[in-house]
C-alpha cells in the first residue's frame, strides 16, 4: 500500500487528476 501511494506522489500528472476528481465530487455536493 505505502509504495503505490509513493508512485503516486511522484506523478504530477496522476495528482492532476485527483484533483480534477475532487473538484467534480465538490460540485456534485452543491
């Protein structure tokens, strides 16, 4: 588990996207 996480922290790219997915999951709150 901690070593996927750490791949993650190393691809902005994938960061990008999570931010991306909690922005979505902030307008489906509204």
């Amino acid at each position: 588990m901690m070593k996927t996480i750490q791949k993650e922290t190393l691809n902005p790219e994938i960061q990008e996207i999570k931010k991306c997915l909690h922005g979505l999951q902030d307008l489906r709150m509204f």
